[in-house]
C-alpha cells in the first residue's frame, strides 16, 4: 500500500468514526451544525484550487484534464479529453466501446444541458433473446456473450460534446490518450485485483487475451498495460473523427465481430447510432436547485423525488448518520425505489411520469406513508413489479473550469470490463449494458434480481440507467458538482453527497469520507457502510429495519464552489482517484 493509499484509508476510519460519533450525539437532540468549520480547520480536507479542476478515479487521467485546462481549453475540452484517457487507464469502466451520460452548465448561456450517449439495443434485439426455448433465463447470455452488447455511444458523445460546446480540435484532446495508450502505464493494485477476478471472462477471448494477459497470464499489478490496438483505434478517432467508429475502420471490425460470434450489432445500427441533447430533470431542495440526468436515467428523478421528501426534516438538527436521518433517507429511497420500478424507462418507448414524480405535491402524499419511528415493510410500500439490476462497475468524474462551465460525466461498460470481449484488432472492449434491461420482466435475471414492463428490451431501446451526474446551483451558478459509479448504488451514494452538502455543511473530502447507508426497496433491506455506529445500528434494528453490513458503496468525484475557491475530492473508496487543480 502506498502512503497514498494510507493517508486515504487512515483518513475513511478516523472520518467514519467521528461522523458516527456525531450522529450518535446529534440523536440526542444536540444542533451537528452549531459549529461551523472553515474547510482548511475541518479534520478532513479537500483539494483546494482557483481556476480549475478535475476529479476523477484515476490519477493519470485527471493530469490530462488539468493539462488541458491550463492549456487554455474549456471544461468541456477537458472533459473530452479526461473521456478518452480513462478509456485507456481505467479499462474496467472507462471506455469507447460504452455510453454515458453528460451534464453541463454553460457559463455564458447560464443554460443546464443533459447529453445521452447511451448504448441501445440493435435493430435485432427482441424481448426474449436471453431466453431458452423453455422461456427460462439463459446464465450469463446478457453478460458475457456478444448478444450482451449494446450499440456503443460514447465515442459519438465525446465527439457531439467537443463539437457543441469545446474549443479544441479533436486530434488535441485525443493525443494524450493516444501517449498513454502506446508507451502503457502501470498497473495499480486496485485495477490489478479488478483483473484477477474477471480474468475467466476476459480469458475466454483471444482478442482479450491478447490485451490483458502476458505468457497465459492476466496481467497484474507492477505490471506495464501497453494497448497498441486501442493506440491505433484512438489514431484513427482523432485523424477522422467518430466516423470511423460508426461508418469507417473500427466499425467495421465491430461488426465482423458480432458476426463471427453470433452478435447483432450491424453496420446498420452503428450508421444509425444518435446521440440526444435533453432537458435535465430539475428541483429545489432547500433554496439550491437540483439538475440533474433525465431517463433513460432513473438518477435525476429519484434524487429530486427523494430529496422533496427530505425537505420537510430538520435533518441538520438530528445529525449526519443518526438514527432518526437514516430512518428518513431509507424511508425516502424506499418509496422512490418502488416507483423506479413500476415507472421508468426509455422516454422513446414509455411514457414516464416525469413531472408527477418529482412534484412537491406528490412528496407531500408519499410522506404520509413515511412513519416517524417505524419502518414500512417493503411489501406494504407497493406490490409487484420488483427493482431491475444494475451493475457495480462504471466511473464518474467532474470538472469545473475557469469561466465558470461545469461538466459531470458518467459512463460505463457495465460490469468490470463490460462483457470482457473485445473486438478483434481494435483493442476496444464491448459493453455489456443489455443486462440492463430486465431480461425476462417480472422474473429474477442472472443475478436474481427482476424488472417490470417498462424496462423489457426492444430494438433501438434504451437500457435503464441509475448514472446521475448531478448539478447543484445556488442562484444559477454551479455550486455542487457531482455524481458516482456504483449501479443502483449510485442514486443514494450522490443524494447522500448532496445531503451531506447542504444540511451537514459538509466539505467534498467529509461528504466522500463519511459513511453511506442504502435501500432500494428491494431486497427489503437496510445496507450499511462500516462506520455506522453499534448504537445507531441497534436503534434502526428496533425501528424495524434489517441493517447487512455489505461492502462500501459508490465512489463520488465531487467539485464544490464556495467563495471563489473550488473545492474538491475524490472518493477515498478508490485509491486511484485524484482530484487536480491549478
Ligand atoms: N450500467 C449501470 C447503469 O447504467 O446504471
């Protein structure tokens, strides 16, 4: 472990014992936010900067978004760049053969943007594919297979993003990524242990091997990953642009993929491959306003429809991580996870309820339902129509430059290197975001869990996600800027950074430290970081609520603006993470 990585771990315990012991006090009716701290006296302190910063999960990638940066590029710039770099440090989540979604706010047209680069299902695709002749779930058909593979949206995204609002040419943003890609890197423990565990699925491919494993076998940490396919593709990228991923060189090998392992990915379904500008779902909670990612996304809505419900507590008074907070942000994630489940899905496909969801009114019904002491049975909340999977493994980063724009990105392969395939000469690992939809609704997918109707696969639909990049404004200027990887986790994981911000006056590097709490509905139960406390444990066990210790949850990038200093972290959960500024 490095002194890095040391200082970070020292810094989650000593953090996660004072919260606890602080909400354990403020259970008790003392005022958390009675002393105020400056962030430079707080226990835990942030990155500090002045004109700009980058904070993602991998180190090497953020010194590429800061270089842009003070090269005089915009966020946007930066954030492109930061794209394609991860694509190549952070195999696991970052990505060209992915999709995402990006979040933006523009300084000087004030305006908030929401773009989707989200994969979708080939023309092919039909709602039984994962299925036997019996109708039962096929093990593993949506993961690793080439029919888990969604139409990739990420390098049309990056391109529309620099396009629209970037100052650079294509070329200057992709070089770094291309550097990296050809003189390699070396292989952290983090990323050396993600290896180790999908090194049966990444093994099965030749293509794959020939990435990630040297002399029969994976790669580990210490040692140096070389990608001179990915070098090329990313050569080809910059000298044509996204073209030659959707109509040129690398769509092509794309497609004699699919076709060589029985994949449905066409070459027309790259050509009609569309990347969506849209409205983000917006909300107040506490005179901030709340923007956020709209569907395919489940994250905007349910933060808002979450925190509507969280305004009516004096949350800073009973304290972060008390019994009496936990027990309304479970109340809260339960209800909205219920309706996430019957509501939301492709916009292009069901009509989702949008503006009925995140209304002050309708949180003034569900609060009715929300008891001050004892917790609801799952059950009793709503009938039917359980929670569709999410993966675990995507990566979120944020920048904010010095004009003030502010750029949240969350993208993904899926799992841990998407369905670890990777088409044959291009370096480029395939997503395996189908097993986003519910493969057979209603009925428990591979990982036993199950979805509704609205989320069941269709050509040229959408998968549902939960990635949420989030704004936080404060009369219209970027105040929080946020967001996590985690699946179903990281609706929770950035409400938390949110509450934590704006009721726990809580510093980036305090929000990211201090323990998080989750409950999705169902299962119907309440899951814990370590770091509760045994207390505030026994109190939610006699409220009712099933408390599993399970493993941390999400990993924020979060930039705060207070006073004209930017202030930021990455997620101790990582350590490969690093927030940069200047
Ligand atoms: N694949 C994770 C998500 O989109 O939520």
């Amino acid at each position: 472990m490095s002194i890095h990585q040391l200082r970070r771990s020292f810094a989650l315990s000593v953090m996660a014992l004072s919260l606890a012991a602080l909400g354990s006090v403020a259970a008790a009716s003392v005022t958390s936010s009675a002393v105020k701290y400056d962030y430079e006296q707080s226990i835990f302190q942030p990155v500090a900067g002045r004109q700009g910063m980058v904070a993602s999960e991998q180190e090497l990638a953020s010194r590429v978004g800061v270089e842009i940066l003070k090269q005089g590029g915009n966020a946007v710039d930066a954030a492109v760049a930061v794209g394609f770099a991860l694509a190549v440090v952070l195999p696991n989540a970052g990505n060209l053969g992915g999709g995402g979604f990006m979040l933006l706010h523009d300084a000087k047209s004030g305006d908030n943007i929401a773009l989707d680069f989200r994969e979708l299902a080939p023309a092919k695709a039909s709602r039984d594919m994962y299925l036997d002749a019996q109708g039962k779930v096929v093990d593993g058909r949506s993961l690793h297979t080439h029919l888990a593979v969604g139409v990739p949206g990420t390098v049309a995204g990056l391109e529309h993003a620099l396009q629209r609002w970037g100052s650079l040419p294509l070329s200057k943003v992709v070089a770094p990524a291309i550097k990296l890609a050809e003189e390699g890197f070396v292989i952290s423990p983090t990323l050396g242990k993600a290896l180790s565990v999908e090194q049966d699925h990444l093994g099965q491919w030749d293509s794959s091997r020939a990435v990630f494993f040297k002399n029969g076998q994976v790669l580990a940490a210490g040692n140096k990953l070389v990608q001179p396919d990915l070098a090329k593709s990313l050569r080809l990228i910059a000298a044509q642009g996204a073209k030659v991923f959707y109509q040129g060189e690398i769509g092509d090998k794309i497609v004699a993929e699919m076709a060589q392992h029985g994949g449905l990915i066409t070459q027309s379904d790259l050509q009609n491959y569309r990347v969506i500008e849209r409205q983000p779902v917006t909300g107040s909670y506490r005179g901030y306003q709340v923007v956020s990612m709209p569907p395919p996304s489940s994250g905007g809505i349910h933060i808002i429809e979450m925190l509507n419900l969280l305004e009516r507590y004096p949350l800073a008074q009973y304290g972060p991580n008390s019994a009496q907070t936990i027990h309304y942000l479970a109340a809260a994630m339960q209800l909205a996870y219920a309706d996430r489940a019957e509501y939301l899905g492709d916009p292009a496909f069901v009509k989702v309820p949008q503006s009925g969801l995140i209304s002050k009114a309708y949180a003034d019904e569900l609060a009715k339902k929300i008891d001050p002491v004892k917790v609801v049975a799952s059950a009793q909340v709503k009938p039917g129509q359980p929670l569709p999977y999410e993966s675990d493994q995507t990566t979120h980063y944020s920048i904010v430059d010095k004009q003030g724009n502010a750029v949240a990105v969350t993208y993904t392969l899926n799992l841990n290197f998407g369905s670890g395939i990777v088409a044959k000469g291009t370096g480029i690992l395939l997503n395996n975001e189908m097993d986003d939809f519910s493969v057979k609704p209603g009925v428990p997918n591979a990982f036993g869990l199950v979805g509704g109707d609205a989320n069941a696969v269709e050509a040229g639909k959408r998968p549902l996600s939960s990635m949420s990049p989030t704004l936080v404004l404060k009369d219209n200027q970027p105040w929080l800027v946020t967001g996590s990887p985690g699946g179903a986790r990281i609706i929770t994981a950035t409400l938390q950074t949110i509450v934590n911000a704006i009721d726990f006056d809580m510093n980036p590097a305090e929000a990211a430290a201090s323990p998080r709490v989750h409950h999705q509905w169902l299962p119907d139960e309440l899951r814990v970081e370590k770091g509760i406390s045994p207390d505030t444990t026994r109190l939610l066990r006699e409220q009712g609520y099933k408390v599993v210790q399970k493993p941390t949850m999400g990993r924020t990038q979060t930039i705060q603006l207070r006073d004209g200093v930017l202030l930021g972290y990455s997620d101790p959960r990582n350590p490969d993470g690093a927030t940069l500024a200047y």
